[in-house]
C-alpha cells in the first residue's frame, strides 16, 4: 500500500530509524539539521575521539538539538576501543574476562566503562558481544568473545549488560543469532552458520537469553546466513530470525539494531539502499551506518531509499512507522537510565582494569623457570593484519611497557611482507640484535597466520630460551620456549605481560 503520509513526515521516519556515523570532532551542520528533521541516534567512532572532555563537548551540543538523542559508540574495550583507540583500552576485552571467570569482575569492568562513557555523553554501547568462538579459525571473532562454550560466554554476557547499564549506559547484545562459528569476515562477504535448529538453541542462542534475562534492551543482528531459519536472506534481512526466532521464540520487545549496513555481507548482492530497505522491513528498527559510509550524501540516500520503499508498497508504512516508535520508546529509556545512574566507586582509580588484565595472564611451566627477566631484552613483535572491527590504529604490544620497566629494551615490529625473504630476515632483524641478551616474541592470533607460526618456530628453534608472548587466541606452545598467554592485545594486556616479564607491579 502507498503512503499517505506527508513528504515531510516520511522523511522525518526514515530518519528516524538511522544511526549515521559523522566525520571530525565537532558537530556537522548537516547532523545539527537532521537531527531536528527527525534523526533520533547518532554512533561515534574513533575519528570524533581526540579526548574525554571534547567528546562531552560534542556530545552536549548534539543534545542541544535533542535532549534524548540517542548517541551510539562502538566500544568492546579490549582490542576493540574507540574511547580509548589513541593510548589502547585500559581495559582488557572479552576473552581475558571470560579467562578468569569471575562474573563479579566482569562486572566491575563494564560498570567502570559505562561511567566513562556516560561522562561522555554516550547512552548506547554495541556491545557486549554475545557470541560464543566455537570456531577458532573464525575471523572476525576471536578475542571479542567470551569463549568457545555457551555456558561461560552466557554468564558473563549477563554480567557485562549489569555492569555497563548500572553505569548509565544501556548495553546491545551482538550480533545475533551468533558470529561465533563461522570462516568468512561479514565486512567482506556473507559467512555462513550452518548448524541445525537444535544446535543453534544449544551453543548460540544461550548467551543472548542470558542477555534478555539481565535486563538488555538492545540487540544487533548479524550479517551471516543462517539456513536453518532462512536458506536465502542473512540474519539482518531476515524475518524468519528476526520476528520468529528473536521476537517469537526468545520473546524480545526491545530495539533491534542492524550490524554496519555498508559491509559486504549485505551491500554485495543488494547495494547499501537496499540492504536497508529490506532489513527494516524484516524487523530492523534502527539502522547503523557510517563506519565507511559517513557522509551526508549517504544518510540522505538512505532516507530517499526508505521512503521510495514506502510509497511503492516495498516496505509497509506501519513497519516503519513501528521501527520508529521502538526507536522513540528506547530512547527514551536510556536517557533516564543515564540521567539516573549512580557514579557509584571509582574503580578507574583502583585500576580494576589492570587487576582484570593481570589476573588473565596465564604461564606455561618454562617460563615460571625462566622469569624474570633481569636484563634489557630484544622484542620482536610479529604484527598481523587486523580486522576492520579492530582497526589498525590502535596500538598494542609488550615493547613499550616493558621498555619502561626495563631501559635499554630494543624492539622491532614485522608484517608478513617483511618476512617473505624468509630466515635471512629473521636473522637480520630478530635474531642478530638479540646477541647476547634475553629474546621476547610477542604473537597475535600466531595460530590463525600461517607464516606467524613459521616465524614462531624459526626464532624459537635458534633461540630454545626466547620467551614467547601470545596476545590473542592461545595456540599451541612452540618447542620448549616459555609461554605467556595474555587472552587479547589491549594496552592493559601489554602492561600486565610486561610487568610478569620483570616481575614488576
């Protein structure tokens, strides 16, 4: 059915229903004039964050427009940070959390982070990510997760929405059905989860009804095929997982987030207009857009899509005006869980982020032998390429801290370019500086890199007594050398490896 509506109060819906991303640290003009048409949310990345009080700032003249604006971020902590991407989280990710397994802790951590970011002026947070690694060749996964069982990511998927919402900042489970077991990254292309019903109930629904249970009002679709609810749509375009498994069979009222509507898991076979059109008619209130495609030009394309959509029967009118509603009623609600929440105890001061990052740190025997180290060493850092989640920006490492700890420390940063030459790059740079002094190898995700592990093993073969340093998901130890598993590469990860190495802290 056609619209009957006004061109005006089409446009003010559909803008309404979109979470556009901006660039710079200061409000555009053209986000101040949506947002009074009817822009209800905006998300912050790492490129509007040069610091806490200006981010306030931004925040504060955006709400000028609107006192309930919602204002989205993308923040995991962990190796996913945008609040903190210049320095790297001082909070440790997931999977160190889901490591110590202690809920409390959890807890503690998100409350810390949903102070700061509701200092900010942030009331959404896209996360805790609920998705249980089953896969751990998964590429877009990893770390950000608790780990590789339902029953301890459900436990502190719980956790994490307390914490964060008991700081003022309304949490959004992600990314629904579950990321976990899949081999394709969604930024690229479409993954696929190809499990049955009852295994899909048993290892990925679990934790996002963990997350309902613990009070979460938003969850985020993932952009993966799941042919056992839907052989033909991803998750994100789907009404069969969208309506009958998450607002039927799990019983979800609250804000249905889209995961990047720009990624290529969705944009390759349907455009960014279309992706858009089709989720929100499949059950998608809020659509969040501007990780890569931040310009006017790309909001405005959107709201043309989603009104044409309307007007010529594609997307039905009481669909989007529902989208909108939901949208209104959330953000409602989180601006008084904001305005609400109590600063309770500063935890940053009592670096509840350092202890959690310290208490995740495991040790294989050799190096309980080996440490501390009591001279300068050589660290070498074999760098991956990192996920778009991620980001590269970001930094993160043993180097750093440990020079601090230890003057005189050299250090040397390879990519899998540099060692396409083979051994004779190892020798010229890794092996040849550390003459004579201690060798620490730092790793990420060694496992999932093939020529990381060759590298692993050509330095650890000509140097028995390297210690090794896995910052990302534990792979097998190397030969004899010492082993340090710190379950992420966040900066508050770096510091506690650093200070294991010295036994310092």
């Amino acid at each position: 059915m056609a619209s009957s509506k006004p061109d005006r109060e089409l446009r003010r819906l559909a803008l309404s229903v979109l979470q556009p991303g901006f660039v710079g640290t200061e409000a555009p003009d053209w986000v101040l004039r949506a947002i009074g048409d009817g822009l209800a949310s905006v998300v912050l990345f790492s490129r509007n964050i040069a610091s806490a009080e200006q981010v306030a700032r931004l925040t504060a003249r955006l709400r000028a427009e609107n006192p309930d604006l919602i204002v989205a971020i993308d923040e995991e902590a962990g190796d996913v940070t945008r609040i903190e991407w210049a320095t790297g989280s001082s909070r440790p990710g997931n999977l160190a959390l889901g490591t110590v397994d202690d809920p409390g802790l959890t807890e503690a951590v998100a409350a810390d982070l949903g102070r700061e970011l509701r200092t900010a002026g942030v009331s959404l947070d896209y996360a805790p990510s609920a998705d249980v690694n089953s896969n751990p060749d998964n590429p877009i996964i990893g770390v950000r997760s608790f780990g590789s069982g339902p029953d301890v990511v459900s436990r502190h998927t719980a956790a994490w929405v307390r914490g964060l919402q008991s700081g003022g900042v309304a949490a959004c489970a992600k990314h629904f059905p579950g990321h976990g077991d899949v081999a394709v990254d969604s930024h690229h292309d479409l993954p696929a989860y190809g499990a049955g019903r009852d295994e899909i109930a048993a290892q990925a629904l679990p934790p996002f009804r963990a997350a309902l249970a613990a009070g979460v009002r938003a969850v985020m679709s993932g952009h993966l095929l799941v042919p056992a609810y839907d052989p033909d749509l991803p998750a994100t375009l789907s009404r069969r997982v969208l309506g009958d498994l998450l607002r039927g069979e799990l019983g979800f009222d609250g804000l249905v987030v889209s995961d990047a509507i720009e990624m290529g898991a969705v944009t390759r076979r349907y455009g960014i207009d279309g992706a858009t059109v089709k989720a929100v008619a499949a059950g998608v209130d809020a659509i969040c857009v501007g990780g890569e495609s931040a310009e006017e030009a790309t909001t405005e394309l959107l709201v043309k899509a989603l009104a044409a959509a309307v007007a010529g029967g594609e997307l039905p009118e009481e669909r989007l005006a529902g989208a909108a509603g939901r949208v209104q009623e959330f953000a409602g609600w989180s601006a008084a869980l904001r305005a609400t929440a109590e600063d309770g105890e500063d935890a940053a001061a009592d670096g509840i982020g350092h202890l959690a990052a310290r208490r995740a740190v495991r040790l294989s025997g050799a190096a309980r032998e080996a440490l501390p180290l009591t001279a300068a060493p050589h660290v070498v850092e074999l760098a991956p390429v990192t996920n778009m989640a991620i980001g590269s920006e970001t930094p993160w490492g043993v180097a750093a801290p440990l020079r601090e700890r230890l003057p005189g420390t050299t250090s040397v940063r390879l990519r899998d370019e540099e060692l396409r030459d083979g051994q004779d790059v190892l020798e010229e740079r890794a092996l040849a500086p550390a003459a004579g002094r201690p060798l620490v190898v730092v790793a990420r995700d060694a496992a999932r890199h093939p020529w990381m592990t060759r590298a692993l093993t050509g330095l650890t073969t000509a140097r028995p007594d390297a210690i090794v340093v896995e910052m990302g998901l534990p792979g097998t130890t190397t030969g004899r050398a010492a082993h340090l598993f710190t379950h992420g590469a966040s900066a508050a990860s770096g510091v506690a490896a650093a200070e294991i190495l010295t036994g310092s802290g």
